[in-house]
C-alpha cells in the first residue's frame, strides 16, 4: 500500500489480513547487495595497508567524492632520515643536522617483477652521517600490538653485505622513530621474496612504512604489502562482520567495469596479478581483488554470489573457462589453478548474469547465444539477461529464468506501476512466461555525481530503501532478486563507510539489515483506505506465525492508525517494535557521530483485534506481532 494526499490529523486503519498476497515464499535474495572495482569500494573493505604495492602509479577517477578531492597524488616518494637508534650524544652544531645522504626514486620498465614497472631507488651517501635513505608512504594506520605480514619482492646492487631495512613508524627528520623493524642482508641481482612481520608497539592514526639503505647502493622493490595478520582471506574483518550481520543473501559482482575486465587476469597468487587501469571509472586498481577473492568474502558472510559475466569483450570459451574456474572439480583445468589458490572444493556459483546496463540487438544475439551455450552445458545455473526488451521478452527468454532492470530513481508508485506493466508482459507475451526480475542495482539515485551524492549517507535514502523494499514484498511472486548499490564506500552510495582505521553504518544499513533479519517468508494482503499516507507491507513467518507490519512514514508529522491483524488471536500479545527515525531527511552518521542515526527497540502489550499506534514523522517502524 502506497499512497498519499490523506489529511495526516484523521486516524486511519491498517488491517493485516490472514490471507496470501501469493502463493510463493519471499525470496531471501530481494535483500541483497552489490560490489564492483570502483574507486574506493574494493580497497575500503580488503585488509592490505599499502596502496599502489606495484608502484603502477595512480589516476584520478572521473568522479570522486567530495568532489573536488584528488586522487592522483603519489603514494610513494624518496626519503631520507636520520637513524633510528642514535647512540653516540652529539657533541657541536652541526651533528643536530639532517645528514646529506640522498635517495632518488624512478619507475624502472627493465626487468619489473609484475606488472609493467618497479621502484628503483638510488642510494648515495653523502657527508658521511648515519643515515636510512629510500622510499616511505604515509597515512597508514596500526594499533598497538598488532601483528603486520609484510612481504615485498626485491633485487638490488648495494654495497657491503647488501642490507635493506623496513621501519614502521614516523619520521623526524634528523631521526626515525621505528615501532618496529625488519632488516635482510645479501640482497642480489634476482628478484627475492623478503618477507616477516611488524608487530607496532603503538597506536597511529597516520603511521609510515619506510623501505630503505644504511649505505650507497641501488634497489629495486615490487609487491609491497602490509597485511593484518588477523585478515579473513585478505578481507578486513570489521567489514566481514558488519556485512555478515547484514543478512545480505546474495551480493552481486560485476558492473561497469566489466566492459574492459578479463576475469584470468584476477586469478592466481596475488603478487603475480599486474595492476590495471579501471577505464570505465578512471581509477587504477591493484588487481588483488578478483574473482576467487570476491566468491570467498561470500563464504565469509553467508552469501550466495551472482557473477555478472563480460559479454563485451570476452568470447564464449572464457565464459566457459570461468564457469569452469568456480564449479568445476580440482582436476579440471581451471578447477585445479582454484585448488592451488586453497580452495579444491568447487564454489557452486549457480547465478550467473551476461553483460551489465546493455542492450540493442548486438547485445541480444550475444546474450541468446552465450545463454543457450551455457544452458546446454551447465542446466542447472540460473541465467539472467541485462536489459528488458520486445526482442528479449517475446523470442529470446526460452534459455533465461530472470531479466534485470536497473531502478536508479527515488521510489514512487508510478515506478512500482512500471514494475507490474512489466510482470503483465512477461505473461502475455513472454516466450518463457515464468520469467522473475532481478533488480540487480537499485538505489535513488546513480546520476548525481557532485555534492548531491551526500543525500545517499541520509536518513532519506534509508525511507526510500525501505519503501523500495515493501514494494519487492508485496511484488515478490516475480520480484526475487534484488542488490542495493553499493556495499562500501562509492562516493557516498555504501551503506558501510569505512576509512583506514575503522567503519560507520549508514542510516539506510540499519533498515536494510532490520527487513532482511526481521521479515517473514510470507506476504500477506494488507487493506487501507484510499489515500493512506503510510507505505506498508507485511509479512507473516510460517515457522511460529509471527506477523510483521512494515510502515514508512516520509511526511514530517507523526500519524496514528489503528492497526487490524486478523491473523492473531484475541487477547493480549506482545509487540515488539523496531524504529528508525532522526532530526531531519538529510540526518547522516559519520565517523564524528556513528549513531546518530540509529535504530531503538521497544516492546508494548496489544490487545488482539484492535490496536492504536502513533508512527512518528520521517521513520521507519515494524511491528512484530507473536503468533
């Protein structure tokens, strides 16, 4: 039930009925979430602390948030400082003085480990102070006692016994001071792999990680990382727990980087993976996030993934070879690189999409042709097509089980009247009649790139996503997919915001958390009077018959109605409720104020039969009646 223009002073009823709203269960998958190679999402949920590790160098995306931010700045520069431990006291003026050692640093395309190029860092000494001079990057943050695996690759022509030190710490200038400190000697011509671990004796919001000589020399240096050892397969915890509470179901990955993206290129041990420039979005992306990761952060949280395949610019054979890679046994060809990654069980991917955001008739054979290839192959996946269309609908659904609009707009009925004209087509003239929608990217907005981005962090978007839900509720029988746009960060869109040393939860993750967790299996018809300004759905759960109404309130006065569920017997019940609301539409969380914006929970005993409730201004509320 969505409506409005009702007076908001006179009460209005809301009877939950006992009967169906259709036959089939909810499906668990309208709650899910979607992830992609865009700028900041990746690296705002992966555990590595090192940024541009292949010394690929950086770009600046074509859209950033706040807007005007850069992005293309250095990770890496030259350094030079003074010892860590000094022991000797200075004696005159000038021993208080920077030592005169220098290091240069240039991006060498001879002979790289991985990837096109590698640091190489010149050394000269100088006026003969003790000295540590080479490269540093800044801006990392550890805690006191944790325990950093680092590891890089390295070659080098330095003099002496050839010793390379890594310090974590900060500079200050004339000297180093190292929370800890790795040092390896008989450094030689061939790339060696020199790893240990970093265990900071402190806390620092803006720590460094300085690589670098005692002595003249020239190194080369490659694949640098700093990983917690605490990391779930590469993937920071906090975000593994904070999506796991979520109860996303299904996350999808994919998007528009996948025009340029081949999958091969993100398999195989991660030093080996070279870095690549993400075109549709401008950024360069440290290629440690790929395909094996993506469906083990799925493992991680409980999730079923629906890869969304290239069909720009990757033939069939490597659709098929990717396919093989995921559920293939681990002696098959791709199904035995995955068991070298760890993973000899198959992953059993079985949603699999061609092509993001395409259409037109090239499209369309390529889609028909991939998806019947596939079907004849593999019968059991399920296939999903990008784009609606007559062409699709009519004469080429026969091998898909979904078709999937993208729905980049605030809610309004009138969108939710598109969505059933659509239903309508499929069944009068859908050559496969039984075809469901996957909205596989939704949210309100995808358009605005400028400081308009803020409103998807506001209490706004969390009242728009939980309408957008009650209508996946009450058009479920064909609506059975859904991924909400983004996880993590992505210029505001994130229901997690997260930064070097923490994360915060967006209004709109408390809502989509509350639906996923709280909802029943079942819809059940709900009856208002026409005009009722509150956006409603419910749901009963077949396992106890708990009954919940969900109600959206966007107006800025409370209402009151008198809520009817027939379904629970007379007598006094138990209802629990579950509030969103907050000072204004544009309220937002943030690191400063992590709940500002949160959820309250309270209980209050109803009569069966009748009940009045009050639902405050700008909120979102389910009541929870036992059944």
């Amino acid at each position: 039930m969505a409506a409005s223009h009702q007076n908001d002073a006179l009460p209005g009823i809301i009877r939950i009925t006992d009967k169906l709203l259709y036959e089939d269960t909810i499906s668990p998958f309208i709650y899910g979430d979607f992830m992609e190679p865009l700028n900041d999402l990746l690296p705002g949920m992966w555990a590595e602390k090192i940024e541009d590790r292949s010394f690929a160098g950086t770009l600046q995306p074509g859209q950033t948030w706040p807007p005007d931010s850069r992005w293309d700045y250095p990770r890496w520069h030259s350094f030079v400082c003074g010892v860590p431990f000094r022991e000797a006291s200075p004696t005159s003026h000038p021993d208080f003085e920077m030592p005169t050692a220098s290091a240069v640093l240039e991006m060498d395309p001879a002979r790289p480990f991985c990837g096109r190029q590698s640091a190489k860092v010149t050394v000269s000494r100088g006026d003969g102070k003790p000295f540590v001079a080479g490269i540093i990057q800044e801006g990392m943050s550890v805690r006191e006692g944790e325990k950093l695996n680092f590891e890089m690759y390295l070659r080098g022509e330095i003099a002496g016994e050839g010793t390379v030190k890594a310090l974590l710490g900060r500079s200050y200038g004339v000297f180093f001071r190292a929370y800890a400190e790795l040092e390896w000697k008989g450094v030689t011509g061939e790339w060696q792999k020199h790893c240990g671990q970093l265990i900071s004796g402190v806390t620092d919001e803006e720590a460094a990680l300085m690589i670098g000589l005692s002595g003249e020399g020239v190194f080369w240096a490659d694949k640098v990382s700093l990983m917690p050892e605490t990391n779930l397969c590469g993937w920071r915890p906090d975000v593994v727990e904070a999506v796991r509470a979520l109860t996303p179901r299904i996350i999808r990955f994919g998007g528009s980087s996948l025009i340029y993206y081949q999958w091969e290129n993100g398999i195989g041990p991660r030093e080996r993976r070279a870095p690549f420039e993400n075109r549709p979005w401008g950024n360069m992306e440290e290629n440690d996030v790929g395909l094996h990761e993506f469906l083990q952060f799925c493992e991680l949280v409980a999730a079923e993934p629906l890869i969304c395949l290239n069909s720009n610019s990757t033939a069939i054979g490597q659709i098929l070879d990717e396919i093989e890679y995921c559920n293939g046994p681990a002696d098959s060809p791709y199904g035995r690189i995955r068991a070298e990654m760890g993973h000899p069980e198959p992953f059993h991917v079985r949603f699999w999409q061609i092509g993001n955001e395409q259409s037109g008739e090239a499209y369309e054979r390529t889609m028909a042709e991939y998806a019947h290839i596939i079907r004849q192959q593999y019968p059991d996946l399920v296939l999903m097509a990008s784009y609606p269309s007559d062409n699709i609908l009519q004469n080429l659904s026969g091998d898909l089980d979904y078709i999937c609009p993208h729905y980049y707009t605030p809610y309004s009925p009138e969108g939710e009247a598109g969505i059933v004209r659509l239903i309508e087509r499929i069944r009068q003239e859908g050559r496969n009649p039984d075809l469901k929608i996957g909205l596989t990217e939704w949210n309100h907005t995808a358009g605005h790139w400028g400081w308009g981005r803020a409103w998807l962090l506001t209490l706004y978007n969390a009242l728009n996503a939980a309408r957008m839900f009650n209508m996946f509720h009450r058009l479920g029988d064909r609506v059975r997919i859904a991924n909400r746009s983004n996880l993590t960060n992505s210029c505001c869109s994130g229901v997690l915001q997260t930064s070097t040393s923490g994360l915060y939860l967006t209004p709109c993750y408390h809502v989509q958390k509350a639906y996923a967790n709280l909802s029943g299996d079942q819809a059940l018809q709900v009856e208002a009077a026409a005009g009722e300004t509150l956006d409603v759905s419910a749901t009963r759960r077949s396992q106890d018959g708990e009954i919940a109404l969900f109600a959206v309130n966007d107006r800025p006065l409370p209402r009151s109605c008198a809520i009817i569920p027939e379904g629970i017997p007379p007598g006094t019940r138990a209802v629990r409720v579950w509030t969103l609301t907050g000072p204004s539409l544009s309220a937002v969380n943030s690191f400063q104020e992590k709940e500002r914006v949160a959820p309250t929970e309270t209980e209050f005993h109803g009569q069966g039969g009748s009940m009045a409730y009050t639902f405050p201004p700008h909120s979102v509320t389910i009541l929870r009646f036992e059944g």
